[in-house]
C-alpha cells in the first residue's frame, strides 16, 4: 500500500469535529488566532489511518530493528520490564501539583535515584532536573557560575575544553557566558597536560572533560589534570555522556572531579534519539550543591506516630537548595526517563558493573574482528599505523583516511553501504581530530555471532567496487540525499500542509 501523505480521503470522514469556536465565544484569544474554518485533517478512516502508521513504522529503523552502533550515541537494548514499571497507575497516574504526603513512594524513588548517582558517581548531591546530556552541562556550568560569583572571584570567566569534545560542552559553557579556550590533543588522541598547564590560571573557572574522551581511550593523566585545575582555583567538570564504560568501575569523584552529568538515557537504558526525549542529571561535590536547581527529594527521620511516614519509615519532601540557579525544566524533570532508568537500576544493582565490563568487551572485540575481517577480505590498510594495538573502552573510532587514499571511498560511502546491508551506520566525522572517522559503539547488549556478522559485512562493503558505494545506499526507503542542498535549501512543510 503507498503511503497516505497528500490523500485527502476523498470518500468521506473518519472523524467528527466539533465547529469552530467564534471570536465571541473565545473573548481572550486574539480574534486573529480564532479559527475561521474546521481544520484541515485528513478524511481517513480508522484501518487507514493504522495501516499508514504501521507502514510508516517499517520504513523506519531502530534499535529493535537491527544493529545500531552509533559511537557517542549508546544505542543499546531497552529491557521492556522498565516500560511495565513506568506504566503502573501508582507512576503513571501521579500528578505534579499532589501534595508531598501523597507522593512518599514517588518522592523515595526520587531519593533513591539521587542516592545511587551520587554513590556511582562519588559526588554529595544529586538534581533529576535537566532533561540531557546538553542541559545537565548547562546547569551544572550555572551552578559553577554562581558559586564563584558568591565568592567574589568573578574574573574566573574561562573554561578550558580539549578539542576532542563533544560540541555541547563548548556550546553550554558558552551559553552561559564563558568564554571558551580550546587545548589540543596529544597525537594518540589523549589530553595533553602541557598545554592544559599553560592555560589553566587564575581566570579559569572550570574544565570540562569526557572520560573515557570521545575516542573511546581513557585519559589516565586525568588525576594530575585535575591537580593542575585545582591548583589554579578552577573546577574540573565530568560530561558523563560515556559513564557506561566506568561505571561500579571508578568513579569521576576518584579522578577529582566536583560535578558530573549524567546521560540517564545511555548508561541507565531509556529510549532515545534525535536528542531525546532523555535525562541528564547532575552530581555535584557539597560545595555546588546549594546551587543546584530544585525540587530535590530530600529525607527525614519520621516518628511513628506520623501517619504520613513512608513504608520504609521516613518522610519525604521536597527541597529547594539555598543558592538555587533556578529551575531548568519544569516539574520533577523528565520523570518517566528517571523512573525507567531507576527500574533498570534496580533490577540490575551491583551486576551493572559487569555492564560496564561487557561494553567494553564488545567494543574491544569488535574493533579487532572488524581489523581481522578486513585483512582476510585483503583490505589492509584499515588501521593507521600503531592504531591496532590501542586498548579501547566502550567505543572507537576507526580512521578510513587510507582507504580513501588506497580506494577512494570515504568514511561516508562505508556508511552508506553499511545501510544497504541492513544496519544502522555508525558515527561518521565525529570527533573532528581523526580524520575520516567512524565511530563505533556496539554496546553490551549485543551478542558475539553480531559482532562477528558486522565485521564480515564491514569487511565486504570495504570490498566493494568504490563506484557502487558512491552511489549507495540504493536500498534504503530514501536514497542518499544532498545534505548541502537540503541544508541551504530547508523546507520543513510537507506538501500536505498547504493542501
Ligand atoms: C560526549 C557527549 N557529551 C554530551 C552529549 C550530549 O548529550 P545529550 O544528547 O543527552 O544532550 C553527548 C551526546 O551524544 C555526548 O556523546
């Protein structure tokens, strides 16, 4: 059946609608936002409508699709139990604006979640706030902000980050008013602690920093990193986009960090992409934690006698920090990403260490099957030089700078035929420091016979003739498109709309 975008559903209607409001009848709606007509829905039928969404479904990829090894993105299974527990009427059916004795098994869950984020991450305090990555960034740059401005030293208005960051940590320090200094990396892609010592000063108010970094290696000079920050009076800032690889492992409060976000969606499990939905909590030292944006969940000592206690026996409130920074999200955040990662947390406990582990695992294995595969496919000129031998964590990137100059396909043609072969391409071009770059994260959920099927398929499309990748993916329900003329020409109506 083709698709239903554009049909107007000619013989008759699948709804009812009820006839526009006049402009007397709605006095505070400005009179030119009052509908003058019934709008313009599609006259579909209900099996129409459900076979147009089912169609549309299987035009579409995910992770309960096929293998999807987008580096920096943690694509990984989603357990379905998580979604059970969301949907439960005791969760689902809470309203914001319940009073709090209303809300103790709500409120403990809350508190719990701190809790262990705080443990895991070796921090004091802990906001469910920010809904991602980006804006836990933002909050906890904020929350740094404002401590040095409590303490007078105003003139910290710089934030070192090493270029192989990920592009929200410059943009969110940024956002906030900072100015950014950018360090370089050392030639295996580590931080280099020279340059960071030559710019850490009395004028830098953080340093923010991936560990395991964007190339999936692990900074072990993070310790003497974060000295040389802390001697120059700054904070040091963890963008804890890759704690899947460390977690029950380290932690960033090990390596001398004072504040840390957390991708909720990545480490903990819960459903993403373009973005979102997600969330990206903070972790913060006692020092920042008076700033941090409210409502906390916070806990008391509660006497018998108090019908409203807990069944754990304490009660719960919530709690506005002294020096908040404000709010950055309304209500209790994105609360139905906490909860499903709170029952991932919990139906997993100390074991998501060992899922830690199997990322990296995976990841390392993969990295090395893909390296064996080609070379018996006879592509060796995969790895740059040295490249090989490099223990990864729960990524990699993979440099197709010499296959382009051997073969001259590009880091996007493998990509694209990668999609022709039925998975999701990986990372391509990101981190802008190795050239030609695919990014490779195969997260712990994924099985040794599709690993080893990923890197047989690698391998072939490597072989494949360079004039046929150019022009793929030919399979796909869209073609390659022009990015540059769809970016200089967007056009974000479907031709429906002006129907
Ligand atoms: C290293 C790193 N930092 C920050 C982010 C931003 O996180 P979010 O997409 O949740 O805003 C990402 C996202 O992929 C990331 O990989």
């Amino acid at each position: 059946m083709s698709h239903l975008f554009g049909h107007n559903g000619a013989e008759g209607e699948g709804y009812s609608q009820p006839a526009p409001l006049t402009t007397a009848q709605t006095p505070s709606v400005p009179s030119a936002l009052v509908r003058a007509r019934p709008a313009r829905w599609p006259r579909l039928s209900e099996p129409e409508m459900v076979r147009h969404y089912t169609w549309l479904s299987k035009r579409n990829f995910g992770i309960d699709t096929g293998f999807y090894p987008l580096g920096s993105c943690t694509m990984k299974h989603n357990p379905r139990v998580n979604e059970v527990i969301a949907q439960l009427p005791g969760i689902a059916d809470i309203h914001p604006h319940q009073p709090e004795h209303q809300l103790q098994g709500w409120l403990s869950i809350y508190y719990e979640m701190q809790h262990m984020l705080a443990v895991v991450a070796g921090m004091d305090d802990v906001t469910l706030q920010p809904v991602a990555g980006a804006q836990g960034e933002f909050t906890a740059i904020r929350c740094i902000q404002e401590y040095f401005r409590l303490r007078g030293e105003d003139q910290r208005t710089k934030v070192i980050v090493p270029d192989s960051a990920h592009g929200t940590n410059p943009a969110s320090a940024a956002m906030a008013g900072f100015e950014i200094v950018e360090i370089p990396s050392l030639e295996d892609g580590r931080m280099d602690l020279e340059a960071l010592a030559a710019v850490a000063d009395e004028t830098t108010a953080a340093m923010m920093i991936t560990n395991p970094n964007t190339l999936g290696l692990f900074e072990a000079d993070i310790s003497e990193a974060s000295r040389i920050v802390h001697d120059a009076g700054g904070q040091m800032y963890y963008d804890g986009a890759n704690f899947n690889a460390i977690l029950g492992i380290t932690s960033p409060g090990l390596m001398g960090f004072d504040a840390v976000h957390f991708n909720l969606h990545k480490t903990f499990s819960q459903p993403h992409g373009g973005g979102g939905p997600g969330s990206g909590p903070i972790g913060v030292k006692s020092h920042l934690a008076p700033f941090l944006p409210g409502p906390v969940a916070a806990r008391d000592e509660a006497s018998p006698e108090d019908v409203h206690r807990s069944l754990d026996g304490h009660i719960y409130r919530w709690h506005e920090p002294e020096h908040s920074i404000g709010k950055v999200q309304q209500w209790h955040g994105n609360a139905g990403a906490v909860i499903r990662c709170w029952a991932y947390y919990r139906r997993y406990g100390s074991g998501l260490k060992q899922m830690s582990e199997h990322a990296v695992l995976n990841a390392n294995y993969l990295r090395h099957a893909i390296h064996r595969e080609a070379k018996a496919a006879g592509v060796d000129h995969l790895f740059e030089d040295g490249a090989e031998t490099e223990v990864a964590k729960h990524e990699f990137t993979l440099s197709m700078q010499p296959a382009k100059e051997a073969l001259g396909v590009s880091a996007m043609d493998v990509a694209k035929g990668l999609l022709d072969r039925g998975y999701m391409a990986p990372t391509v071009y990101f981190p802008l420091v190795v050239p030609e770059c695919m990014m490779i994260e195969p997260t712990e959920t994924e099985s040794k016979d599709t690993l080893d099927t990923f890197a047989e398929h690698f391998a072939q499309v490597l072989k494949t003739d360079p004039e046929t990748l150019h022009e793929a993916p030919i399979t796909t329900p869209v073609r390659r498109v022009d990015e540059v003329y769809a970016a200089r020409n967007l056009c974000l109506k479907h031709p429906f709309d002006e129907a």
